[in-house]
C-alpha cells in the first residue's frame, strides 16, 4: 500500500521545479501503473490518476478500481478522499483555470466527461457529457487565462478539439472540431 499523501507531496515537489523551469504557476503530472510503483493501491484501490496544483490550489484525481474517480484537495489538511462517482477505466485529466477545477475523463462509452468545482470540495452535480467517441487520456491545457483547450484521439486515430471560453463550450454540445490526421495509435 503506497501513501497518497507522501506520493503528493513527492508529485508536487517535483512539478514545482518543473513549474519554475517553464515559467509556468501550474502543472499535472499522471500517477499510476506507470509511475514507480507498478501496482499501486490504496483502502479504495487507484487504477490511474492525476496530481495538478497551481499557487492557489494542490489537488489529486484518480480513477479507483471502482470505476468511480477520487480527488484529494491538499491545500489544507489531508482530507479523506471525495467520491467523485462515475464509470471509467482510463486516467482523468486535471486542470485549474480562473479559479476553476475541472477534472476530465473518458468513459466506457468513449465519451468524454467533465466534473468542475471551485473551491475544491463542493461539485457540479452531474459529470457532464462532451460527446465523442475517444480513447486515451485527454490533452487539457490554459491557452489564455480562463480558456481551457481540449484535444483528445478518437477511435478513428484522428485529432479532435474543443475548448472552454470562460462561459460556454466551442462547439457546442456535444461536438467536436475534427483536425483529422492518422496518429497511428
């Protein structure tokens, strides 16, 4: 069994320096299978996750073995872990942008989905459903203060984008801008 709090810490010394080499306040970095332990649990069990933190803000997504994503705010006191539902498989992506955290992740559906809150513990009520049809790990990234970009592989190995303006998701809906191209994955 590993300490999620010892491994934040870790996680969160490492992208400070990370942070300072790009000139940038916040940063993710996955955790998981991949990371240095090859089977990592823990009383819920962590299949993939996500450390991000800014100046602001320190938190920690996973998807647990129950298919249903975990976040740890660690700005204060390391609380109990809050049961984000959900049914997925793969890694969420994290991001905190104007004081908002969205957590992103593909479900079993290859959908992607979105949960957001702004303060770290109180959520939206429902993960909301972006459309498409995805595999992997969605690419989130702050192009501008408050808009986030989204880019993820569908399952026809072409690029697709959509991004967050501050008020409202471009496209619309559930669609997707389609750059195309083969990825090869």
């Amino acid at each position: 069994m590993i300490n999620l709090q010892t491994e934040a810490t870790d996680i969160r010394t490492q992208h400070h320096r990370l942070a300072l080499q790009w000139g940038r306040t916040c940063a993710a970095r996955p955790y998981g299978r991949s990371d240095r332990h090859p089977h990592p649990t823990s009383s819920f069990g962590v299949a993939m996750g996500t450390a991000a933190w800014c100046d602001s803000f320190e938190g920690v997504a996973v998807t647990g073995l129950d298919g249903h994503i975990h976040f740890f705010n660690t700005t204060e006191e390391w609380p109990d872990n809050q049961d984000l539902g959900g049914d997925f498989d793969l890694s969420p992506a994290i991001i905190w942008s104007q004081e908002r955290l969205n957590i992103m992740v593909i479900g079993r559906d290859g959908h992607l989905y979105n949960k957001w809150s702004y303060d770290g513990t109180t959520w939206s009520d429902s993960w909301q459903n972006l459309g498409g049809t995805f595999r992997g790990v969605p690419s989130i990234e702050e192009s501008v203060p408050g808009q986030i970009e989204i880019y993820v592989v569908g399952t026809d190995n072409a690029v697709y984008h959509k991004k967050w303006d501050g008020t409202a998701w471009i496209p619309s809906g559930t669609d997707w801008d389609n750059f195309g191209g083969n990825t090869g994955l």
